[in-house]
C-alpha cells in the first residue's frame, strides 16, 4: 500500500490518500479526523502508527506504507 498527503487550501482541509498495490484508491480522509473502519484495509490496531506517519510524511510525496 502507498500513501500520500494533499495540502488543503484556506478553508480545505488537508487530506490522505491510500492506494493499494496497483495505486488503486483504497482509503480517503482529512488528515485530523482518524480513519473509521480500519480493518477494511487490513489497518486495525494500527492507529497510532499510522497517526506518526501522516505527521512526518511531506505533503505531495507518494510513498511505501510500511506498517
């Protein structure tokens, strides 16, 4: 799975995107409210770490979700 931040404008809020293998999107949220329903995408009770890298990841940089 991959990852991305997309930086909001004025009253837009920034935004993450995840997108699975083929780069598929799989998963699209605000950056401040968390992700409902993780086990969909095989992400439960991976809150936290996933919160640490959409805090460090730069904004605009596909990268490697590597949980």
């Amino acid at each position: 799975m991959y990852i991305i931040k997309v930086k909001g404008k004025t009253i837009i809020p920034d935004y993450i995107q995840i997108r699975d293998e083929n780069f598929v999107l799989v998963a699209y949220f605000r950056a401040d409210r968390p992700l409902k329903k993780m086990e969909r995408f095989g992400l439960q009770g991976k809150e936290e770490e996933l919160k640490e890298i959409i805090a460090s990841i730069p904004y605009g940089k596909l990268q490697k979700l590597e949980l």
